[in-house]
C-alpha cells in the first residue's frame, strides 16, 4: 500500500466508519466498555511460535502474554485429545480454527460442494470440543474451478450456510466467512459482503473476519471495514502490510492503528491472531511484532 492511499486511509477512516455503519448498522452493538478498556486478545497460529512441539510453543506464547492458539482444521478430529492436554492450566485458549476442509463451497461439481459440508461438520465439531469461537471458510479461491458463477454463487453458498449454521450454533460455535484479495479469490472480498451474507444467513452460527494483509488491498478504510461489519466480526488476522510477514517487518507500511480504533469503538472482545511468515529469525521478529502491535493498540 503507497503512502498516499494511506493517507487518505487515515484522513478518512471517520467518514469511512460512518458509511459501513449505514450499510450494515443495526448489527453494532452498542459499548459497554471505553477503548481503553478493550483488551487486544492476540492469538497465533501454531507455525508462528518457535519450539520443536506444541507445549514449547505454548510456553513462548505465555512468556510474550499470547492468549490464543488457532490450530489448523485438517486431522483436528484426531488431536483434540492432545491439544486439550496441552493447554490444560494455561492462560492460552483455542481462538478459531483454520479451514482444512476439503472441496469448495461455491464448486460447480455437487459432489465438491459435498465434500465441503461433509468435512467443514467434522472440524466445526472438533473444534466445538476445543472451545474454539468458529472454523474460518474461505467460500473458493481463484484457483479452485469450475466454479458457480455470481448470483447463482451466492444463491447456492448461502443455501449451504444455513446448514453449516444451524450446525455450529448448536454447539455454541461459527463458522466464521473470510474475506480474500483479488489475487487469491474472485469471490468475496470486503469484510462487509461477508458480515452482509452473515446478517441474510438468519443464524447466529455464521459470523465474519477481516484480515489486515487481504484489506490492505481490498479495503478503502481499516476503519470502516471493520466497522461495517459490526456484531458479525468475529476474527481478525494480522501480517505484515507489503510482504505477509510479521508485522513491522514492512517498516511504515504495517500501521494497524485505525483498524484498532474501530475495534476499541466496537468493544472487540475477540483476537487478533497471526497468519504470516518472517525472513528472519522468529527468535527476533516475533517478539519485535507482538511489541509492536501492543504499542498500537495502546495509542489507538
């Protein structure tokens, strides 16, 4: 991102805020907290942390204050034994779980479509178990073809929303719609259509998540993305702004302040967790970027 649309970014968050307020506005709830008491939850996925198995990436993750883990979705099933044991008396809890799933939402093919309900239960199921908030989907990426075309896309995901809804909500989970840059989805990629396909699923068993690395090249507005998707917000991933890497790493690009602004005036009770690789040694770059999103947080 240039430092012209972040400037604009920046001098227009406001007005930006008030526009997804409009279109998705009697989803925001309403504060009970000030900003400054909104905690910033931060969660990582389990490649960001060093350690050779799970208990010495969570013991990294207790010593820089990390309070959420999001495990990948694929073989879940099969782990939830292991990771309860792991987490067992510790301050870290399961914040969502990552896809891995098979088949796609908006295939063409049925039997694709299939295959996507079918193994997104098993991971909305196990992940029930670990107390995770949702399972993120990611309805296709570009590569995933043939795929329905628009509207008959959005007709037929939102059929099977429902039922991966009903689903969730009744083990008190989401499923949790992620909204991608043009470069990896052609489908769905402002965080208000997803908080809009939420609001029209009718359950409270899909909700939505923004991702600072795919609205740095989608978005207009931090802010107002954010703010548009009001009560549906339920996730938010963070990278570096230019390359995907551990925040800061980018220098002046990887600013989260008014992204942040908007979750304190949402009173975000959530995470932030990492998706991101680094170029240099995690040892370092992790620690740099969990201080570094701690100085934002706290100045938004």
């Amino acid at each position: 991102m240039n430092t012209d649309r972040r400037n604009f970014i920046k001098t227009g968050a406001l007005a930006a805020g008030m526009i997804g307020l409009g279109s998705v506005g009697n989803s925001v709830s309403a504060c009970t907290a000030s900003p400054s008491e909104t905690p910033l939850r931060l969660s990582f996925q389990e490649g960001i942390a060093p350690g050779s198995n799970l208990n010495e990436k969570l013991d990294y993750m207790e010593r820089l204050g990390i309070v959420g883990l999001e495990p990948g979705g694929r073989g879940l099933a099969g782990r939830v034994n292991d990771i309860q044991q792991s987490l067992r008396g510790r301050n870290v809890k399961i914040s969502a779980i990552v896809a891995g799933f098979r088949g796609w939402i908006i295939a063409e093919d049925e039997e694709q479509r299939k295959t996507c309900i079918e193994t997104s239960k098993e991971i909305i199921a196990a992940g029930a178990e670990l107390g995770a908030l949702g399972m993120i989907l990611v309805p296709g990426f570009n590569g995933q073809q043939p795929s329905l075309h628009m509207p008959q896309s959005r007709e037929v995901m939102m059929e099977h929303l429902l039922e991966l809804g009903e689903f969730a909500a009744k083990l008190n989970t989401t499923v949790i719609l992620e909204p991608l840059n043009r470069r990896e989805a052609w489908f769905l990629r402002l965080v208000a259509d997803a908080a809009a396909m939420a609001k029209d699923s009718g359950t409270p068993g899909i909700a939505c998540m923004g991702d600072f690395w795919h609205m740095t090249w989608e978005e207009t507005s931090d802010y107002g993305a954010f703010m548009s998707a009001g009560k549906y917000l339920k996730h938010v991933h963070v990278a570096s702004r230019a390359r995907r890497h551990m925040p800061g790493e980018d220098g002046e690009a990887d600013n989260y302040i008014e992204g942040f602004r908007a979750l304190k005036a949402l009173n975000y009770q959530h995470y932030v967790s990492f998706e991101c690789g680094t170029r240099g040694e995690r040892e370092q770059t992790v620690p740099a970027a969990v201080k570094l999103l701690n100085e934002q947080w706290a100045v938004s």
